[in-house]
C-alpha cells in the first residue's frame, strides 16, 4: 500500500513542473522583441513508477522536468549556418575589394590615363625628333612619375595583403581560443 503522503508529493511535483513551464513561459514572452532568440519549452515525463505488490503492480509517482528544449527547425539552422559564413566570407571580400578599388579607381582619379597619355605623347615626340633633349627629358620625366605611380600602387597593394594576412593570423588565433 502507497504511503499516506503519495498523493501530495504527486501533486508538488505537478506544481513544480507547472511553475517550470510557467517560468519558461514568461521568459519566452520576455524575449519576444529579441533578434536572434529561439522559443523554449519545458520537457516533462512520467516519474518513476513505484512498484507494488497488488493487482495493479506500480503507482505513479508524479511528473518530472527533464530539461528545456529550444523550439528549431534544423532545416532552416543549417540554412542559417551555411548563409552566414558565406555573408562573413563576402563582407570580407568586399571590404578588401573596397580598398583595392579604391587605389585602382580609374574614374574619379583621372590620373593614370593622364599619365598614359603624357608618356606616349612624350615618346611619339621622341621619334620625331631622337636627338632633341627636351624630348629625350620629358620620356624620362614621363617615365619616371608613371614608375613612381606604380610603384606606390604596388605598396598599396603590398600592405592590403599584409592587412589580409594579420587579420588571418587574428581570426587563427581566435579560432584556437575557443577550440
């Protein structure tokens, strides 16, 4: 026979799985307005069942909380997942895209067809007239400020890879960190 006091440990274990889903409840509500939050809910099951030795051969015992789940669907996580590294890999790629085209930005900075042009019309004034030194001057002088542009493009260029390579290192060590 089941102990006088059965019925009410059943029934405080039912308050306490109830004050547990109420409790998750209201979480649920307060993060209604929160980016990113997934719904709860408490997960109960049968206590132990007490076995007797009657006819009937075990009484329940009550409910118990097992945990709280969060309502998903794996589906659309794995979507989530896969999209989000690919928008990480692309604002990536597009703020180093940014800055490269910064450098290379031909039609706001008029000055690499300029220079362009000024070399070959200091050449084709060269091969009119081969032994004039102004000619020969401004060849060289033309020469060396599209050197000179390279050249600072090419270190622009240089550090935006030093950039992409240090925050790599960064990003490596992080990864470490949290492994």
């Amino acid at each position: 026979m089941a102990s006088t006091f059965l019925g009410l440990n059943i029934a405080y274990t039912g308050l306490q799985a109830a004050q547990t889903s109420i409790n998750t409840t209201a979480h649920n509500v307060s993060n209604v307005n929160t980016e990113g939050y997934s719904k709860q809910q408490a997960v109960t099951t049968a206590d132990n069942a007490l076995r007797t030795y009657a006819s009937y051969g075990t009484i329940g015992s009550g409910v118990v909380v097992t945990g709280i789940s969060q309502l998903r669907d794996s589906y659309y996580d794995v979507k989530y997942r896969g999209n989000r590294s690919n928008f990480g890999e692309y604002e990536v790629k597009e703020n180093y895209m940014t800055q490269i085209e910064d450098y290379l930005n031909e039609f706001a900075l008029d000055w690499c067809t300029s220079e362009y042009n000024k070399f070959f019309t200091a050449l084709k004034e060269l091969q009119k007239t081969p032994t004039e030194a102004a000619a020969q001057n401004s060849v060289v002088n033309s020469a060396m400020s599209l050197s000179q542009y390279f050249n600072t493009l090419s270190t622009n260029l240089t550090n935006v890879q030093k950039d992409s390579n240090e925050e790599i290192k960064n990003q490596i060590g992080v990864v470490n960190t949290i492994s």
